[in-house]
C-alpha cells in the first residue's frame, strides 16, 4: 500500500518545486561550501579579500608551507574561487571575482551576529 506524501500546503510546494535549482548547480554549491569549509583554505581567501598577494607571502602571512598554499590554491583555483597571474616566476592569487568577497563578507557577518 503506497503511502502518500503529507502536504499541508500544495500551492507552497508547487512554487518550491518551480523555482527549484538543478541538480547540477546543487552539486557545484556543495563542492564551493565544502572547500570553505576547510580551515585552511578558509583562510586563504579570506587573507585574499585584502588584495593579491603571491603564494609565498600567503604562506608566511599563514604560517604554512608555500607547498601546502599552493596545493590549497589550485582546489580553489579548479573552483573559481581564486585566480591567478604570472609575473616573471611569481605567481600571485586574487579572489576570482566580487562575488566571492561578498560571500566571504555575509559568512563573517553571520558568524559575528
């Protein structure tokens, strides 16, 4: 015997369902909020919403290693979190685009609410 599914409310739940994101982009969300998630490359970022800066004064400012910044960098880079530009040898990072300083901005808000 099937049991139905309870709705109290078929007209929220049809506006719900249009206006639902594919599942495509859920995905995509997840991988972003799980590499925010990581102390680390948490960090990272947020070092960056100050400006670029190369990958061995990000380690210095971090105290890490400029090999575990640059292996943290390129999981943001493969994210479009951060980008990056060649001058000479040097490689220096920025924040891909205005979108993730503002994101980066709300979390600290909520965080010091």
């Amino acid at each position: 015997m099937d049991n139905p599914l309870r709705v109290i409310d078929s007209s929220r739940v049809a506006a719900a369902r249009a206006e639902s994101i594919p599942a495509d982009d859920l995905s995509r969300m997840s991988r972003i909020f799980k590499a925010l998630g990581d102390p680390t490359r948490l960090g990272i970022v947020m070092t960056l919403r100050g400006g670029e800066m190369c990958v061995c004064d990000l380690a210095a400012s971090l105290a890490l290693t400029e090999s575990a910044v640059s292996h943290q960098l390129r999981k943001l880079r493969d994210l479009a979190l951060v980008r990056n530009r060649r001058q000479g040898q040097v490689l220096y990072y920025s924040l891909d685009d205005e979108h993730i300083e503002s994101l980066l901005n709300i979390g600290l808000e909520h965080t010091r609410e």
